[in-house]
C-alpha cells in the first residue's frame, strides 16, 4: 500500500527530525483542521462556492502531502481543479474522505506503536 508506506516513512523521518511528540502534535493538529477543512469543502461544493472549495482543496492537498498522506492529496489536486476538468465534486469530496480515513488509520497505528 503506497500510501501507508509514505505516511508511515514521513511520520518516521519526523520523528529522527523533531522529536515523538512533535509528531503526535502535528498529527493530531491534522487530524482536528482535516475534519474541518473536508466540512468546508463540502459545504462550499452545496453552496456552488467553487473558488473557497478550490482553496480549502489547496490547502488540505499540502498539509495531507506533509504528513505523507499522497492519496489524500492527490484527491485534494483534482478536487481543485474540479471545475477546470469539469469533474464531480460530490464523488471526489468521497474519495477525500475515505481517503482520510485511511490515512487516519495508518496515523493511529503509528501512534500507537504499531508501526
């Protein structure tokens, strides 16, 4: 699985770089503005509200491509550019979202110490 791979190899080199704590403190800050940011971007896609929906989309792509998590970002690059490629939001919105479940998964077991 590429993407547990590359989150688990970024969480890694955080850790070497920072320290644990850092980490658990960046993931859980992502974690909270993630939930967030995919409410916004749902809410901006019911209201037609493309240009907040393609910056949301930006924003969560380089955070999400921080921590590793390239499946997510690579969602978050079409979803913001949804409208120029002239693709579903809602389908895409679901992807991110499972996206970030899965991502949230592979986080928690590194956490946890399952890694």
């Amino acid at each position: 699985m590429p993407q547990q791979e590359s989150i688990l190899a970024m969480l890694t080199q955080l850790a070497i770089q920072l320290d644990r704590q850092s980490v658990v403190e960046l993931v859980e800050l992502f974690f909270d503005n993630t939930s967030t940011t995919l409410a916004k971007i749902t809410t901006a896609a019911s209201k037609g509200d493309l240009v907040l929906l393609s910056q949301e989309a930006h924003a969560l792509k380089s955070s999400s491509a921080n921590l590793g998590a390239v499946g997510l970002s690579n969602v978050c690059q079409r979803l913001e550019r949804s409208q120029q490629l002239n693709l579903s939001t809602d389908a895409l919105i679901n992807e991110a979202k499972q996206e970030f479940a899965d991502a949230t998964t592979i986080m928690k077991n590194w956490l946890a110490g399952a890694h």
